[in-house]
C-alpha cells in the first residue's frame, strides 16, 4: 500500500477546512436573514436589527429588502418612512444609511453620529401602495450592528399594512 505524500494530504485537509469555513459563512447569513424576518414579521413595531459586513472588510457591504405597502383597513397607503440606528461602539467615519427607493423616486437618511443612542432622521418615499426597496449600507469598511424602523402610513400619517422581505445580507 502506497502512502500519500504529506502535500497531498494537507492540501486535502484545506480544503475541507475551507469548505467548512464556507458553510459556517453561509449558515451565519441565513441566521441573519431569518433574523430580519422574525424581527419584521412584529405588526406593530416594525423594526429589525442586523450586523453589516460581519467580517468587516468590505466597505461597499449592502443590505437590501422589500417593503409591501398596502390598505390593511387602516386606509389606503401614502408613504414609506425609514429610520436607522447605529448600535456599534463609535468609530470616527464610520456611518450607516438607509435608502427606500420606488418607482423612479429615492430618498435617504443617515445616522451622523456613529455608535451613539439615537435614530437618524426620519426618510419618508411619498409612493403610494405597493413595493418599496430599502437598503442599509455603510461608508468605509467594519462590521456595523444598526436597527431600522420602517412604517407604512396612510396620507394621515396612520399605520397601514406593511410587510418586508429580506433580500441580501453582507
């Protein structure tokens, strides 16, 4: 019986190892994902928390979902309007947004002062019914924790239905 050379066998045991790290980064993401959607699926509170870029070194790392508006029988749906909150410790520079574009409209907001208590300002899309895409990103590479609230409102400013679909998580 012949025996391996040892480069031959450890080059095996790397990629099995790499492989695994794979898995675990995938699994992380699903977790993440489901996550968001436990987290939206609360009717009265619409808010969801996540990290962007766990791994933190892609500064270009995006977030991205789906908001459906719609008349739940509190009326008929006016707009969208997104908040967000870094919750990491402060780093200098480093800030996330929030975006919720539809139709050929988008707006923004940003949380300016990285890692304190509070919520940006408030970002409001005037789209009626229908999908809204909402995304977080980030201005320079680190891993992020921020919450977002997102609340669909009739022209009243009166909750309406709103559901989220989770599409990307970096």
């Amino acid at each position: 019986m012949a025996l391996e050379p040892y480069s031959v066998i450890m080059f095996s045991y790397t990629q099995k190892y790499e492989a695994i790290l794979m898995k675990i980064a995938s699994l992380k993401k699903i977790i993440m994902a489901a996550s968001i959607m436990i987290a939206a699926s609360d009717a009265s509170a619409h808010s969801a928390g996540a990290t962007i870029d766990v791994a933190g070194s892609n500064a270009s790392a995006t977030d991205l979902a789906s908001v459906i508006c719609y008349d739940d029988g509190n009326g008929a749906p006016h707009h969208l309007y997104t908040q967000i909150q870094d919750t990491s410790p402060p780093v200098s520079g480093l800030l996330v947004s929030t975006q919720i574009y539809k139709d050929s409209q988008m707006t923004n907001t940003t949380d300016t002062v990285s890692g304190d208590a509070n919520y940006s300002n408030q970002a409001t899309l005037n789209g009626g019914g229908g999908e809204y895409i909402i995304s977080v990103s980030k201005t320079a590479s680190g891993a992020r924790n921020f919450n977002i609230t997102y609340h669909c409102q009739t022209s009243a400013d009166v909750h309406t239905g709103t559901d989220i679909t989770v599409f990307q998580v970096q």
